[in-house]
C-alpha cells in the first residue's frame, strides 16, 4: 500500500476510536446530580426517579415516588423551590470509588413561610444497561431529598393556626358582634358504620336540611374516618333534639361569631359567611383561605379587613407514633382587630323596637360631633341566623316578605316632604326673600301660581289665610313654602340647597349614595314649588337628613359624620359654614314652636324639662294628583340645651294612620326614654 494511504487509514482509524470512546464515556456523579437538580427545581418527577438507584426504585414505584413529592409540595403550598449543590465540597471522609456524597442548600417559600435548610445527596456506581443506558451513577433515595429532616417512616404535617376575628363594640364599650361559641353537630366518618345512609338520611330529617347537603361536606378534600366534621350549627330548637341513637353523629361546642343584638343591628353589624369561589375570584389581592370566613354586609363587610384575622401556619416532620421530630416553618397567627363604633346599642334597640314591625328606617347622630348614635331598619332579619345555618323556608320567607327586612333602608334615599321645609326657609331668609315676619294671605286648601300650570296644585292639611314663615313651619304648610321656593328662583335655590350636603359623598365607608336635589336640574316652576316643600324630585337618606339639621344647632355650620370611633380620634369632625349664625338661631326658634305649640305638627314629643325642637313630615309618592299613593312619615327632632342627639326617623305607609303624627307618637317614647338614662 502506497505510504500516503496508510497514513490515512490510521488517521482514520484514531478518530474512529476516540468517538467511540466519547459515545461510550459514562456521566459522572456531579452531571447526575446537576440533573436531578434541574427536574427537582422544575418539579419533573417522574424524570427524577429515572436518576434512582436499582435498590431504590425496588423499594418504591414512579407512581409512589410522584405522588408523595406532590401530595408534600401541595400540602405545604410549595413554591420557588432552589437547590444549590456544593460541588467542591465532598463528603470526603465517606467517598468511595463506588459512593459519592455532595452537600446542598434548598429553600423554598411555603403557606407557613420561608423554609432554608441543608441536606447531601449520595450516588452510588451501579451497572445498569437498561434501556441502552448506560448511566452508572444514580441517586439513592431518602426521604431527606423532599424535606433534609425527614426520616424513614415521617410524616410531614400541616397545621392551622387559628387567629380570632375583631370585635365589634358600640361607644361604651357594649358588643355588637363577638366570637362567642355555638352547639355545632357533626359527623365522625369512621364511626357511621353499615349503616351511613340511612343514618344520614335521618339526621337531615331532623336538621331540616337535604343529605346532598351532608354528604357534600363529608366529601370535602380535608374529611379523614377519625375527624369531626361539621354539619351544622344549631338553633335553639335543634339544640333541644336527642342525636344520641345516631352512631357517629356528635353534638360539641366550637367557636362562632355571635351578634346580641339580633335583629334590632342586623344592619349595621351584618354578617359573616364562608368565602366563595367568586369572593377568591374577584379579590385575589386579599389572600383569603379556601375555609375563611369573611363580611357579606354591613360592618363586618366594610371593615373586613381590619377585623379579619390572619390564621398562622406549622409545617413540622412526625415520626411513625406521631411526635413531632422538627418544625419546618411555622407562620405565627395575627388576630383581627376591634372595631369600636360610635354607636349607642341602647338607642338603637330602642328605636328598632319603637318600630314594632312598622316598615322604616331611622338616623341618630350626636349634632355638635357628628357622631352617629343609631342607624336602624324595620323590619329586620336576625343575623345568628346565617351562623346556625339558614334553612330555605326562612330565607324564602325573607325574600317573599313585601316589607323586605333584607333591605338595608339606612343607605337608601327617599323623598323628605315637609322636613326639608327648614332648608327652604334657611335659604329665603340668608338671600333675603323673606324675613321672619313675612306675611303670606293664603285662601283655600290648593294653590297654583297661573293657568299656565294647568291642571296641577300645591295643596296643605289646613287652612290658615294669613301665615308668616314661622306659622308655615309650626303648621307645616306646603303653599307658603312653594311661594318662597319660587320667589328665590331656580339657580339660587339650587346653589344655596347643595350647601347642605347633596351632591356630596358622605366621608364614610359605608355605601352611602348621594343626596340629589333635581335628577337634571329644575326644569319647570312646579318642579321648583314641589322641591320648596321636599318633593319633587328631592332625595335624601336618614342619615343625611339627620346631618342636614345641624347647621340650626352649630351657628350654621354643617357637621360630618362619624362611624368609626378611631377615626374621630385621629380627625375631629369637618365642618362646613352654610348659614350665617342669626339666620340658624330663627330657624331653630321656629323648629322648637313646632313641638312646644299646641298647635304645632310636631307638639306629641313635648317632653316636660326638655327643650326639643323638630319638624314633621309626609312625603307622598304617586305619579298624579288624582291617585292615592304610599305616603312615608317622617320626623326629625332635637335637643336644644345638651345638643347630645338629633334623630330623623320615617315610616312607610302611614296613609290613614295619621301621617307624620303617627311617627312624632313612635318618636317621643325614645326621647323620654334616652333623657331618661341621659339626663345632664
């Protein structure tokens, strides 16, 4: 063979043999580990047992070994898992050529906090040809490569922290929502026996509940044979039952929020319930546990967050007898904290019970402070009612009620009638349309302005021919006030009234809507005159109306409101002048004659030794003249010494129980009563 071609062929012959001997070098233990590193971060793990050693994988199958890495993972809310193995650092003093050990940082964030610990992986050399592979180095599992404290025979366990719930307290201290404790049956799985349906089909007999309801719960992820499961917590009636022949069935006290007050601050305080998967849809921010109880209405929904408690966590290692070995990560719960409100409890279940089912809503505000006293609706509904558990006849019976006790009145806006009077009369005196002796000959029970109005009317209840402005608000009178309304105009009516808080949020975190004087403006002299004697389109809540009063009993300056004690501390309470102080001064004079004249619509809350001033109202709904509407009675009235309370109740539908005289009679036995307890 010529020289030049056997050169060649040997040239080809060595690359030949150092491929081969590339193809057939095996990875060594630090590119095994790198692996498994890589699958552990990326939680592949069924490619991580596939890096087993023999041994290992006979003692455990890949469906064993992934479920166990998911079911610990998932149960401590694993995540941003980090391996960091120290390459340079063998365990040297137990290396071998067969054994290789390589030390490691993990860390990773859990539901019970940041876990760092340390830990070391052992490979070991084996001959395994399986598959065509030819991988000698392979991991040996321990338990330690899920959790480093981890033994053979360890369980890892997770357990809640129960944190508490704010209180909510009235002004003195009295509670009107508490975590108190209520009679809860439940069931122990493992204890029902041979015969669970028909067992179950007899406890729902006796709650008043469906099986599909018991069986959803025992079917909850968390359920175990030997755990208490909650079924439902009982009312009075419930409680009284005999569940003793029922296996497995326990009747025990646990913790539950409580309102003592009932229904008479169902409202106010409103209720908690288990959150939702919308609630976990729509506030993903707030972090709420899949079991967590939050506010569905009222307080308990508008301060949720402060209230809310954060439950801590405890991830800790077992042994085989259950003893704790070692706490991974624990998460220290932090309770919820009060909320003290400005309310008077006593005033409000004295104004609900004043109700006596009427259909209604009231305001009390302390009228130098802005503090508000009492926030009341009737009918109501009795918040312990979601906490028992709410059977479907007496939500059913809520939902059909006509006078809607479910309805929060307090935020809702209604037409004042004649207690707006005062506003009107503020506003003619401060642009000097009118002065306090103002006379206005006035004949007959209706009135129009001209034959341009057609066939429309502003009609009063009695009929005195000459009146002045006082005479008009002690009597009440609808005509005198829609001639001062219309003398004003228009745009200065409208630039005065907004001065009293319409149009204007009130500064409080309950939804409270606007006030609104005209939906587009004043469009027509009828629109004006009926807006002078609060109808019209003139919209008020109770609360507001309340608010409206103070500036006759602050030299005129409006006061704002004030729900959350914490706040008042850290803000005195904002005023706004809108009156000057002699123009407040007459209008209260004239509010007082209307209770303290015998004549007067408001004269059936005359106290003896207690200057009360006041004003009466019935605002009419209905669409014409001609028909007959819902007619609501109002009836705002104050102090005038102490300036401690200024309260502005309605009721709805007093036609032919004698309008506002009917609410002026519900009224004076809760001032006698208040007085009474509060004397100066």
């Amino acid at each position: 063979m010529h020289l030049k071609w056997v050169w060649v062929f040997l040239c080809l012959s060595l690359v030949l043999i150092h491929t081969g001997c590339d193809r057939n070098q095996e990875p060594d233990p630090e590119e095994i580990a790198k692996r498994y590193v890589e699958w552990w971060e990326e939680g592949s793990y069924e490619s991580m047992y596939d890096l087993l050693s023999h041994k290992s994988r006979q003692e455990m199958t890949k469906e064993e070994f992934i479920t166990r890495f998911q079911t610990i993972y998932e149960g401590i809310g694993a995540a941003d898992l980090t391996i960091t193995p120290d390459f340079t650092a063998k365990v040297t003093e137990e290396t071998t050529d067969e054994r290789v050990f390589y030390p490691y940082h993990i860390q990773l964030e859990t539901s019970a906090g940041r876990v760092q610990a340390k830990g070391s992986f052992e490979l070991s050399k084996e001959d395994d040809e399986t598959e065509g592979k030819s991988l000698s180095w392979r991991i040996v599992w321990h338990p330690s490569l899920i959790l480093p404290a981890m033994d053979d025979g360890d369980k890892v366990n997770v357990q809640t922290l129960p944190s508490s719930r704010g209180e909510i307290l009235d002004r003195n201290g009295q509670r009107l929502a508490i975590n108190g404790t209520m009679e809860v049956i439940g069931i122990v799985p493992g204890k029902l026996g041979d015969d669970r349906e028909q067992i179950l089909l007899e406890l729902a007999e006796r709650l008043g509940v469906s099986t599909e309801i018991i069986k959803r719960k025992l079917d909850a992820a968390w359920v175990k044979d030997d755990l208490f499961v909650p079924i439902l917590n009982l009312n009075a009636q419930q409680s009284r039952m005999d569940y003793s022949d029922l296996a497995g069935v326990v009747k025990k006290n646990e913790r539950a929020r409580v309102y003592p007050y009932g229904a008479a601050a169902a409202h106010l305080t409103g209720y908690i319930r288990q959150v939702t998967k919308e609630d976990l849809t729509n506030a993903p921010e707030a972090q709420y546990g899949t079991n967590e109880l939050i506010g569905k209405s009222g307080s308990e929904q508008v301060y949720n967050e402060v209230l809310r408690g954060r439950d801590g966590k405890r991830i800790s290692i077992v042994d085989s007898s259950g003893k704790v070995k070692d706490i991974v990560a624990e998460k220290e719960a932090v309770d919820g904290q009060d909320i003290q409100l400005t309310i008077d409890a006593e005033l409000q279940q004295s104004i609900f019970a004043s109700f006596r089912e009427d259909a209604g809503t009231a305001a009390a505000i302390n009228p130098k402070t802005g503090e508000i006293l009492a926030l009341v609706n009737s009918p109501s509904y009795d918040p312990n009612a979601f906490i028992v558990g709410l059977s479907t006849e007496q939500w059913d019976e809520w939902n059909h009620n006509p006078d809607k006790p479910l309805l929060n009145r307090f935020t809702k806006l209604y037409a004042p009638g004649s207690v707006f009077k005062p506003i009107t009369a503020a506003i003619g005196l401060k642009l000097g349309v009118t002065t306090p002796g103002k006379v206005r000959e006035i004949h007959g029970l209706r009135w129009s302005k001209d034959p341009s109005w057609g066939n429309y009317y502003v009609t009063r209840v009695k009929e005195v021919p000459v009146l002045n402005l006082r005479d008009a608000l002690v009597y009440s009178d609808n005509i005198y006030l829609a001639q001062e309304a219309l003398e004003i105009g228009a745009d200065p009516f409208l630039k005065e009234a907004v001065k009293f808080g319409f149009e204007e949020g009130l500064p409080l975190q309950f939804p409270f809507p606007k006030a609104s004087l005209a939906n587009e403006g004043i469009k027509s002299e009828i629109q004006l005159a009926d807006s002078g004697y609060g109808q019209g389109e003139v919209l008020m809540s109770p609360l507001h109306l309340a608010l409206a009063y103070t500036p006759f009993m602050n030299g005129g300056k409006l006061i704002q409101p004030v729900l959350d004690s914490s706040e008042q501390e850290i803000l005195p309470s904002e005023t706004k002048e809108v009156l000057d102080s002699h123009t407040a001064e007459i209008i209260k004079s004239m509010l007082v004659d209307v209770v303290q004249d015998p004549k007067g619509s408001g004269h059936g809350a005359d106290i003896s030794g207690i200057e009360l001033a006041g004003k009466t109202g019935t605002a009419e709904l209905k669409i014409s003249k001609a028909e007959k509407g819902q007619e609501n009675g109002w009836f705002v009235a104050f102090d005038t010494t102490e300036s401690k309370l200024l309260l502005a109740m309605m009721v709805e539908h007093v036609e032919g129980r004698g309008g506002s005289g009917y609410v002026v009679n519900k009224v004076a036995p809760i001032l006698q009563k208040y007085y009474g307890n509060k004397s100066p």
